[in-house]
C-alpha cells in the first residue's frame, strides 16, 4: 500500500479546525450589551448590580490594566431553538494563547449569586438543555483587565505605573445551539488523533486508527456536519472500543487548579480567580457526578467563606458529597525552604484545623506540587499533623540531576518517613492530552516494580480548573488500547492503591533540593526580613501573653494571635516570601508586615507591663524570650537588670586600623575596613585564613538565563568584583567601629562590634541600594578545613557537601540556611549567623603549597545579600536595607544555635521590679524550646513545643514553673497521640532522638482563660 500517511493525517487535522470545532456552536443570535466600567478597585456584587450602566457596540474598547468592567447581557433564546441545548458564547477579548493570567470574567445572575467562570479557553455558558423557546436571558458578568505581565522592566506590575489605556475589546457575545454529537464527535477525533500521533509509525494500532479516521472522515459530509456527526461517531466507535492491555500503565486523575495565591496578580485578583475556578468546577460536578476536583491551600476556602458566601455554600454541599476534596492541610501552598520551624508547623496547624472544623474532614495528603524544593523537615512535620502522603511535582524541574524516584520513602532529619510521589506527567496543569499520557508512560522510573501514577488535569491561575473536554478525554481514556487507563478518582483512593502496589519503594534521605529557583533565597530582602521579624515576635508574643496569663491572669489573644498567625501564614506562600511575584505583592507584603510588627508589639508590651511590677519603683526588667539564659537572664524569663559584662575595648592597629577586643574574641580590622583576624581567646585559634580578609563585600553580573527573580545561575561566579575602596574608617559608639563604602550608585555602611559577653563579631549593615542584574555577597574566607557545612533549617540542620564530586553537590552552589551556616573541623568549629539572610554559598580551597606540602584549606562562606533582578519588579529591593550577620570563632552547634537565636531575639527592658520565672525550664543547651504558649481551643492548657537541635539523642529534664495538675504529649493540632507523661514534683523526664520535634500540653488548675 502506498504511504498516504502524513496527508492523510493533514487533512484531518484541516477537517478538524476548520469544519468540526467551528459547528459545536451552530445557529446565533446577538445579545444586547451594557456595560459599567469601575472608578478603581473591584467592588461587592451588589453595588455593582445597581450601577448606571450603558449600552456598549461589539469591538468596544474596555479595561484599562487591573480595571474592572461589569457587562449586563440581556436577551432570550428564539422560539425556533426549542428542544435544543442553548449557550451563551462570552468572548470579552481573551488572550486565547493560555488559558489564565489574562482578563477573566465570572457571570451572575441577577440576584447576585455566581453561575460560571469564564476563562481565555473557556468561553461558553449554558443556558437551557432543552430549550422551551422564548426563556428570557439576563445575566451579570464580572470581568477583570488583566495585564500580561512579561518582559524585562515592565510597568504592569504595580497598579501606579501601569497606564490607563484599555486594554481588550469585546469580540463575541451570543446566545448559540449546542450541538453535543458534534461536539461528541471533537472529542473522539482529538482522543484517536492524539494517541495515533504517540505511537510509533511501525506500530500496527497506529494504522488502524489512521485508517478508521480516514473511513469516518469519508462518510462526513462537509456540507452538512452537524447532520452527519452521528454517522462519522459511528464510523470511529470501533477503534474507540478495543481495551487497554493487562499490563497497561494506571492514571488516577485527579482534577486540579493550581492557584497561586499571588504572583503576576495581587492577593485580592486570587480572592476572584479562586471564585471564578470554583464556579466552574462546580458546574462540572452538577453535569458529571463522577467528577472529583482535589483543592488545596485553607486560605483560599476561607475566602470564599468570607468573600463569597453563595459559592461557599456550594462548595460545602460538593465536599459533603465527595466531589470536592480538601487537599494539602496548609494554610497556603507555602514555600518550606524559609520559613521557621513554628511557621511551617503552623501552616499544618491552621490548614488542617481549617478543613475539620468547617467541612469535617481530615487531610492526609500534603499537596505541594510547585514550591522550590523541599526542607527535610518535612517528613516529621507532615506525620505529626496527622497526614499520611505527600505529593509534589517541582522536583522535575531540576538543571542538572534528574531525580531517580517517581514513588518513593521520603525520610526526613529526624527519621521520620514519609510515602512520597512525584507524578511522572511533569506538570500540575495536565490536560489528559495523548502526549502527557505517553509521556509520563515513558517517564515513569519505577517500571516493574510499579504500575501507577497520579496526575492533576485542569488550568490553572485563573483558567478554571478541568473543562469538559478534559472530563470527555477522561472518559474515553478509561480502557483504550495504546493508552494508560485513566480513571477520575480522589486522591486519598490513589495513594491507597500505590501504598497497596509498591508498599517498600525506594528511600530518598534528606531535603529534596530544587537545581533551579534559587536566587528565591535572596530576591526581594525586605519581604524575607518582615517574615523572620514576624515569626520571632510571635514567639514571643505568645509566650508573654502566655507567662502573663498564667502568673497575673491577663487575658491571652487568642483572636489576634490567630489572625495574625494566618497573615503570617499567607505571606509565606511560594510565590510571595521567595520574591518572585509583581511589586504590587511585594508593596503590599511589606505594608502588612510593619502592620503585623506594631500589633505584635503591642501585645508584646502589654503581657510585659502586667509581669514587670512596679514601673514607678525605678527598676528596670529584663525579658529574655530566647531559649537559652543571657547574661543572668533564664530563658524566656526576666530579672532585675543584672550587672552588665565588661564592655569591649578599642585600640590602634600597627600600621593602622583597629583590634577590638572584649576577652572571648580578639578581632582586627585593617586599613579598609576588612576583618584579617578574628581569633578565639579560649583556645588562642584564628578563624580567618591567612591572605583573605573577611567581611569582604563582594559583587557579581547577575542575568541568569531564564526567570530573573528566581534563579541564580552557576555562571555568575566566574566574574567578582571586591569591594574594597573606603570612604570613611572611624570609630564609633561602644568601642565600634564604622565603615563606609560607595560603589556604583549604592553606598555601604558597617558597624563592625563585639557585644560584651559573647564569644562573636556583629556586623550591622545599611546597605542604600540602586545597582540592576547584580548580585551582592559577603565573603568570610575561614582557616577550617570543613568537608560539609550544617546549615540550620526548621527544627535542625541538614548538611551539605563542600566539595564538588558529583553532579548531585556541584548542583547546590547556592544553598539556603535560616539563622546560622557552621562548618567544622575536629576540634574547631565557626559559625555564620543572621538576622534575615537566607541564601548562603560554601566553597573550599586549597592554599599553595609550601615545600611540596598543601598550605591548608580555606572554606569560604559568604551570604547573599541582595540582588536585582528585573522581572517581574523591575524595581526590585532597590532602597535603604538594614541586617545584622556575626562571625562565632571557636563554635560549635549548641553554640551556634544559641547565637543565632540571640541575634533574632534580643532581649527587652521594661520598667519594673519582678523577678519573672520561666514557665519551663531544660537543662539541656541542645533541646530548644519552640514555644510556649496557651491551648488553641481556649482550655487555658499550657502547650510547649520542644525539639532536639543539634542532632544527637537527648535526655532532657523539664522543670515547670507553675503547678501543672497533667501532662500529655500531642501532635501539632494538640491531639492527644498516647498516654500522659507522669510529673514528679513539677518536673518531666523525656529522652529525645536526634531532631525529634515533640509537643506537651499542660493541664493546671488555672487554666480556661478565654
């Protein structure tokens, strides 16, 4: 036979764009048009009803960027229609290119309640199934101007600057037939066409298929399709109906709208993309009883509570019924490589307690399919929220390592275990297309072993989730020769059937690192800096108000503790706290984090001013909410301010500069205002390599290949310049001294100090800010030959490797750390520690040779400071940025710990004359306390969070300061997980593992204080 293939598959594919899809929408009428333009923010629903509106022509010209018009359609369905499905054909201008991030719309009826999104490729409304003729239509559509946010250096992403000029015209607006066995006829042709074009060209189904359609294809008449489509479906059923083989690869699919909460968008456009996506699903669910839509991220449910109270009540009756699943049990998609220990805890505690208490349902699967890597604090974390899985996608992004697993044990710090998979599709806004269906066939890693994957289908950031088309593929994918079987079904079904099929797979050990995105660390410092600000005060807003409850009966915050927990909470997620969302976000992120640190504040003072006595007595009360005593201050307690340590001293350097000196460190700062000695007076160790000053300000280009905000790539380090040149060098307050630097249009001042009493060097920095594409390090070169680093993470710290042996460690040339980065050699130890950095880089290199023998080993850490990239804030971090770093010679990780905790949480001075006992005590400088604080269900209960920080197993006594009557361990939802702990004499024994997290509620007979 003659090869006729590819113009055969032609001129289906013509058929198919030019006759088929065109006549899904045969006969139309217009609608009558009016429209109501916005004067600025979007307005409640009802005001917009009773708004003047006028007429307005097909083509009119309407939002401006970030405008919203509201267009009244008026009509009704012509008398000829009757018995035939009508819908509505809404085509306000989309951008038809992507299915989101572009004008979109939600229709209304005219009492107010939301019928259906309406999306770039989603543009149809049903009106009637069976029109009796005549219905009259009248319908409300809310559509937002979404600007395209693209390119280097645009304006669009801040509301003041992105211009007025309207931005879409309206292009199509009817009342239209639908014509299901055409449409029903799309699908069987898109469904054949798709796989035949994934099979190969030896393969025999593929011809069969081939010439099916070319046989259907024959009988339709181009002439009259909508009077031929049942005859062409009839002609194609063959073909449609031969099953799958037995060893078939098995697809649960699972419907999904990945949402950011904001990005190119702000947060209140997310409020109504997540309205509009839940609009339609649920019409979906109402025409497809089998349909299930998995949803995540508690904060985007509680603002369709809060915000759309109609869609709400859908949307509860839908869970009710099992076709809506809560997914996820956080807060918010967060990011987990920033966030504290408590903060990503919380995001489990207020997630989870969401889902329970307002649908009854208890979350298993963690749902984090696109933040940037993920902390190996994770796996402890999501057991003790009482979640099961553990879902992402991101990992197959990565540049260099392509990750090995697809199911898999992930085990975290502590041990923990966690069954993990990674959808082999490759993406989190699958369509069931025949290419993502042989795709994840041939992705998929663990063949022979296992046979099943996962894959979330549906547009998302704003396209409206699955579309019936998706459903229809769905269908026919069920048990089709040539495909994996497909099957709509919950998540929890799936991990079921997997945990079943595969129940020892693979272990993956440790963090799961991105190999991209990782400029997320630094981009956008003042968002990172509000955040870490925000989570200390809450820990210590929480154990005053706590203290102050428990010892003066002073009413404790419940509400705003919890509402500012959840804004905290919200800030984190993995487009706002890694910075790489429009300056729209990030203005308004940090306007809320200096709203948040006022209130925190306050609260702060209050629960102090009812501890502290007498304020008129002329004492002074010092709080010390760190976990470790201070300068004879106990741990989150207070005293009568005690005598100060001996101040440090300033003196000359030979040949200029300054030794400061403070009797635990001896520290020399040259003629530039560079560290070139930093020695350890306990063991008389320098720190700092010989030949390479420390604190040394250096500057790279940085214009990564692709997504500027995001990522930093490898290539950056090949060009440094040093940051030398001193504009002023003089002394300064307290035996300091200060250092002043200019450089291009940014300017540079240090305060270079030792704090009486610590073994450290404090480095206060303001850096004035106004370079582009460059990147801004401080480099501390170290005299420690360190095979690894330690960088602290939630709860621990994971180490990575200095060298770079495999792909696997070369790929991590930037890497994150919260408040402290060690690294060690036996015996000797240096700690780098901060107050609101978190991409660090570690390298290691070999001093010349003297006599044929190495010269030592130089391991260098340097923190990143800022950057400016371009998109999407073309403005990014320019401005005034102040931050604390120190350098801790003779370190170890109890002390390294301790120091960064000191440098996040100092200490407060209240008048008074109490002496304030902690409410509990350790003995152990290796078991920290995470936080103290009251019972969220308002007991009164005393609850603490502890967790082993330096990696080795812990006995630990706990002394209480206050008369506890029981003591039960729970998880991080307070539940109660086995027996009570018995208490001897107010205090409790425990031992725990290394890294082990464990949280203790206290009944007292004080308790119930709400």
């Amino acid at each position: 036979m003659h090869d006729d293939r590819v113009l055969i598959e032609q001129r289906i594919e013509r058929i198919l764009r030019e006759r088929l899809r065109p006549a899904v929408h045969g006969a139309n009428v217009p609608l009558a048009v009016e429209v109501w333009h916005t004067p600025g923010e979007p307005v409640a629903v009802a005001d917009a009803l009773q708004a003047p509106y006028r007429p307005a022509r097909a083509g009119e010209a309407w939002g401006p960027a970030w405008g919203t018009s509201w267009f009244h359609l008026t009509g009704s369905v012509p008398a000829a229609w009757a018995g035939h499905p009508v819908e509505a054909v809404i085509d306000l201008g989309f951008a038809t290119d992507r299915p989101g991030f572009s004008a979109e719309a939600l229709v209304h009826r005219p009492d107010g309640t939301a019928v259906k999104g309406l999306n770039p490729m989603n543009t149809w409304l049903r009106i009637a199934d069976s029109a009796a003729g005549g219905e009259p239509v009248d319908l409300y559509v809310e559509a937002a101007a979404n600007p395209l946010v693209h390119g280097v250096g645009t304006p669009l992403g801040e509301v003041h600057t992105a211009g007025r000029d309207p931005l879409y015209h309206v292009r199509r607006v009817v009342l239209a037939v639908f014509d299901e066995p055409v449409w029903e006829l799309v699908q069987d042709v898109e469904v054949l066409t798709e796989l035949m074009h994934e099979l190969s060209v030896g393969d025999p189904r593929r011809w069969n298929i081939l010439r099916t359609l070319q046989r259907a294809f024959d009988v339709l008449d181009l002439q009259d399709v909508a009077g031929s489509a049942a005859a062409v479906r009839a002609a194609l059923a063959p073909a449609l109906a031969v099953p799958a083989t037995a060893s078939a690869h098995r697809v649960s699919a699972i419907g999904h709208a990945h949402i950011d909460s904001a990005w190119l968008w702000p947060l209140r456009e997310t409020v109504r993309k997540v309205a509009r996506t839940a609009s339609n699903v649920l019409t979906l669910m109402d025409d497809d009883p089998d349909f299930v839509f998995a949803m995540s991220s508690a904060q985007q449910w509680a603002w369709m509570e809060e915000h759309r109270p109609d869609v709400w009540e859908r949307m509860r009756k839908k869970v009710a019924e099992g076709q809506l699943v809560p997914v996820g049990g956080m807060w918010v998609e967060s990011d987990t490589n920033m966030p504290g220990g408590e903060a990503l805890a919380r995001q489990f505690v207020h997630g989870k307690r969401f889902f329970l208490d307002k649908l009854g349902v208890e979350t298993e699967e963690v749902w984090l399919p696109d933040s940037f890597g993920y902390t190996a604090a994770l796996p402890q974390l999501v057991r003790l929220s009482g979640s099961r899985w553990f879902l992402t996608q991101k990992i197959s992004w990565s540049q260099f390592n392509r990750f090995p697993h697809h199911t898999f044990r992930w085990e975290g710090l502590d041990g923990t275990q966690v069954f993990t998979h990674f959808p082999p599709v490759d993406t989190y806004n699958a369509t069931l297309s025949g290419a993502e269906m042989a795709h994840l066939v041939r992705n998929f890693s663990d063949k022979g072993v296992a046979n099943r994957s996962l894959v979330p289908f549906g547009h998302g950031d704003g396209g409206g989730g699955p579309t019936r088309e998706m459903l229809a593929r769905a269908a026919r994918l069920r048990d089709l020769e040539g495909s994996p079987r497909v099957e709509v079904e919950p998540p929890a079904r799936f991990f079921a059937k997997a945990f079943a099929d595969y129940p020892q797979p693979p272990v993956w050990v440790g963090e799961l690192y991105l190999e991209t995105h990782r400029g997320t660390y630094t981009s956008q410092a003042g968002n990172k800096q509000g955040n870490r600000r925000s989570e200390h005060l809450l820990y210590e807003a929480e154990l005053w108000a706590a203290t102050a409850a428990v010892r003066a009966g002073h009413p404790y915050p419940y509400e705003d503790l919890d509402r500012i927990w959840k804004s905290v909470l919200l800030h984190q997620f993995h487009d706002i706290l890694p910075g790489s969302s429009i300056a729209w976000v990030h203005r308004e992120s940090r306007e809320t984090y200096a709203r948040l640190t006022a209130e925190l504040e306050v609260i702060i003072a209050a629960a102090q001013r009812a501890l502290a006595g007498d304020a008129g007595s002329g004492g002074e009360v010092v709080f010390n909410a760190a976990p470790h005593a201070r300068d004879g201050v106990p741990a989150r307690g207070a005293t009568r301010a005690p005598a100060p340590p001996a101040p440090a001293t300033r003196t000359a350097a030979d040949g200029g500069g300054y030794v400061l000196d403070n009797g635990l460190v001896r520290a020399t700062v040259d003629p530039l205002g560079l560290l070139v000695s930093v020695v350890d007076l306990a063991t008389g160790r320098e720190a700092i390599a010989p030949g390479s000053p420390a604190n040394l300000l250096q500057l790279h280009p940085d214009l990564p290949a692709h997504y500027d905000a995001w990522d930093v790539d490898h290539a950056y380090r090949r060009t440094v310049t040093d940051v030398t040149d001193v504009e002023t060098l003089e002394p300064a307050a307290d035996s300091a001294v200060r250092v002043v630097r200019r450089f291009g249009r940014s300017r540079v001042t240090q305060v270079i100090s030792l704090p009486p009493g610590a073994g450290r060097v404090d480095i206060a920095t303001e850096v004035d800010w106004h370079e582009t594409e460059t990147f801004l390090k401080a480099a501390f070169p170290l005299d420690v030959r360190a095979e690894r680093s330690a960088a602290e993470t939630q709860f621990g710290y994971v180490h990575r490797a200095t060298d770079t042996n495999t792909s696997w460690e070369a790929a991590k040339y930037e890497i994150c750390a919260h408040r402290y980065l060690h690294v060690t050699e036996p015996g000797f130890g240096v700690a780098l520690v901060n107050d609101s950095t978190y991409g660090h880089d570690v390298t290691r290199a070999v001093r010349p040779a003297t006599n044929g023998c190495a010269g030592g080993t130089t391991t260098t850490v340097r923190l990143s400071l800022l950057r400016a990239p371009r998109f999407p804030d073309p403005e990014t971090d320019q401005g005034v940025h102040r931050m604390r770093f120190a350098l801790v010679p003779g370190a170890d990780l109890a002390d390294a710990t301790r120091e960064g905790y000191r440098l996040n949480v100092p200490e407060r001075r209240v008048p008074g004359d109490a002496e304030v006992e902690p409410l509990v005590r350790t003995d152990h400088d290796g078991v920290v306390i995470s936080a103290v604080k009251l019972a969220d269900d308002g007991s009164g209960d005393v609850v603490v969070r502890l967790y082993e920080a330096i990696g080795a197993r812990a006995a630990v006594r706990l002394e209480l300061g206050f008369p506890a009557t029981s003591c039960s361990e729970t998880d991080l939802l307070e539940r109660p997980l086995a027996g009570d702990h018995p208490l001897d004499e107010g205090e409790l024994a425990l031992t725990l593992r290394p890294f082990q997290v464990v949280t203790l509620r206290f009944s007292h007979p004080g308790g119930d204080q709400q």
